[in-house]
C-alpha cells in the first residue's frame, strides 16, 4: 500500500470509498441523512475541485485501487494562523485496522508541515466511536463539542479535536 497525492482519475474511486465508509461507519445516522451526505460532500465536480486546489492536501491510499483517502485544507487565517482542518479520512471498512488511516494522517501532515502548518483539527461526530478513538490516539485533543446542522436538516452533536504538529 503507498500514499500519493490524489488526481481527479481517482474521483470515482475516492465516491466508492466515502459510500462504503459512510454506510458502515455512520451507521448512527438515518439512511436519508447519509445518502445527502454523499450528494454534497462526494459530488463528481466538488471532489475534483478538492483534489485541483493548490490550497489543500488531498491524499489516497492505493493498492490494486484507491482504499483510503484524506483531505485537509487551511482554516480561516483569521480563525487560527498556522492551522487546517482535515475535511475527510476514509478508509474503506474491510481495510480497517491495516493502518491505512495512520499512513494518510501522516502523508496529509507531512504535507501541511513542509507548507508550514503547525496544527492540525478535525471535527468528528460525537457518536462515531471509531472516529474518536482513531484521533485521540494520535494525540489530537479535544477541545470542543457543538451541535451542528446536518445534510437534511438534522442536527448531531460535534467534537472538535486539535493537534500540535510542531
């Protein structure tokens, strides 16, 4: 398995990762909810954007095909100097527990850090277990909890964790 950084050939790739993850992942929220999710956050042109912008960090984890991907792009300078926001670690569920989401999170600050980042957030749904786990594992912290408007009109509770890349 390597990381590299992502093209918009693996578009199609990256929106079978993200519906796998999100059916087994989110299983929390309601079908209707995830299925929004996916059409907003996953869109063929949103995705390609993603991958184009000169401003973020868009990675995949490759074997015989796309099996992870993370995405992080800078905060509002006014927000914190310094600082990203990871958008999106997914990995496909079957690949779990492999280190496939260590080795994206590493890739993405390694990136970040040569651009001269030196913190990293995450915003993560409080009931996503494995999420939570995953990050305060690597030594993010958390920092925040609010509930946020969701792809349908739902709300769910928010945890925000920051980590020092320094």
């Amino acid at each position: 398995m390597q990381t590299r950084p992502a093209t918009t050939d693996d578009v199609p790739d990256v929106q079978t990762v993200a519906r796998e993850t999100w059916k087994t992942a989110y299983d929390f929220l309601s079908r209707e909810e995830r299925e929004a999710a996916l059409r907003e956050r996953y869109a063929t042109d949103r995705l390609e954007s993603a991958v184009a912008d000169d401003d973020g960090e868009f990675v995949v984890a490759v074997d015989d095909s796309v099996v992870g991907f993370a995405y992080a792009h800078p905060v509002d300078p006014a927000e914190r100097v310094g600082g990203a926001e990871l958008r999106d670690v997914q990995v496909r569920p079957e690949r779990w527990n492999e280190g496939i989401g260590r080795s994206l999170l590493a890739a993405i600050e390694d990136a970040l850090r040569d651009r001269g980042f030196t913190q990293l957030a995450v915003a993560v749904f409080a009931d996503n277990e494995r999420a939570r786990s995953f990050f305060e594992a690597q030594g993010f912290e958390r920092v925040e909890e609010r509930v946020e408007d969701l792809f349908s009109g739902g709300t769910a509770r928010q945890l925000r964790y920051h980590h020092d890349m320094g």
